[in-house]
C-alpha cells in the first residue's frame, strides 16, 4: 500500500505532462473567460500593474483589455501603463505589485484614483506632507473614488471599484514623495 504514495505524483507528472501546447491552454482560457462574462454579469476585470524603481506604472502583459501604453521601462521589455479604458459602471480590480529591492521608507508605490474635478497637482502636494497616513491626504479624501494601500517590494495590493457613470479622463497616481512628478501617473477614459 505505501508504493501508492509514490505512484500518485507520477501520474499527475504524467498528465501534467501531456496538456496542450500554449496555444491550446490560450484558447481554453479565453473561452472560460467568456463564459464567466455570461454567466455573471457582475465579473469584475483585473489589470495587473507594476510599479517599478523608475516611478512609473508598467504593465509585463500589454494585451490586457481595455489599456494603452507608452515607452519601455528599463531593461525587461515593460511597457509603460498610459490609459485604462472602462465603460460607465463596470467593475475593476487594480492588482498594483511593486518591484523594487530598496526598503518600504524609499521606494514603496499605491494607486489613487481621483475624481474628474480634482486638482491633481494639489492633491499630491498635500499626500507628500501626509507620510504619516500613508501618503493620503485626510482633508481631501472627498476627491478620491478609490485608493490601494502601499507596496512595498514585493507586496501586492488591491483596489476594486466601480466605475463612475460619468464620462471622462478620471486622473489616478501614485502619491509616494516624487513619483507622480516623475511619471507615475495615467488616465482612467470612461466612455
Ligand atoms: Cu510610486
């Protein structure tokens, strides 16, 4: 009866070993994405984000639905997350992992999506003073939709919201000392 306990994991290696090439596992899971989008119309979409030491958002997959990016970022072939586009009401999660060897105090990254009205430039003036809260500035919380909590290197965090019925650029950055001077910074386009 003990040689059962070794023949189990051969023949998961075997099957394992015998799935499809990648194009066949593609092709399974767009369908599956798709029956998921039927079967609940509450699927909520997530885009995987990336900050990274050069104070930017990247993406490592740029064919996820509904973004836009920009000029490569550093040496790994990333790309620079400009646009998420949404229609009014859908559901998103932003998934933003920060990739970074330097300690949470120098390099740590969030995702703050603001209001159409907001002033960008004051908002984030207002987080770089507000270190103890985490870079959110508590008297203009009024002019944020959603936020994540920070990332340090290596930490993954989570925001899912819903998108606004109004259209337009909705603004979103990340309000860490610097890094929307220096990039980190996009548009949702709600249309
Ligand atoms: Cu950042």
């Amino acid at each position: 009866m003990r040689y059962l306990t070794y023949i189990f994991p051969l023949v998961f290696l075997f099957f394992t070993a015998c799935g499809g090439g990648s194009d066949n596992q593609n092709q399974a899971q767009s369908s599956a994405d798709t029956q998921a989008t039927k079967s609940q119309s509450s699927d909520v979409r997530t885009i995987n984000i990336i900050g990274v030491d050069q104070m930017k958002y990247v993406v490592e997959d740029e064919n996820q639905q509904g973004i836009t990016t920009g000029a490569k970022v550093g040496n790994d072939g990333m790309l620079k997350l400009e646009t998420i586009s949404a229609d009014p009401g859908d559901k998103i999660r932003i998934q933003l992992t920060t990739q970074s060897q330097l300690p949470a105090s120098a390099m740590a990254h969030n995702f703050i999506l603001l209001m159409l009205s907001a002033d960008v430039d004051a908002f984030n003036s207002a987080a770089i003073k507000a270190k103890d809260n985490n870079y959110i500035p508590s008297d203009m919380t009024d002019q944020i939709i959603a936020h994540t909590n920070l990332a340090a290197g290596g930490e993954t965090v989570e925001v899912t919201f819903t998108v606004p019925e109004k259209t337009g650029d909705y603004p979103f950055l990340c309000s860490f000392p610097g890094h929307y001077a220096a990039g980190m910074e996009g548009t949702l386009n709600v249309e």
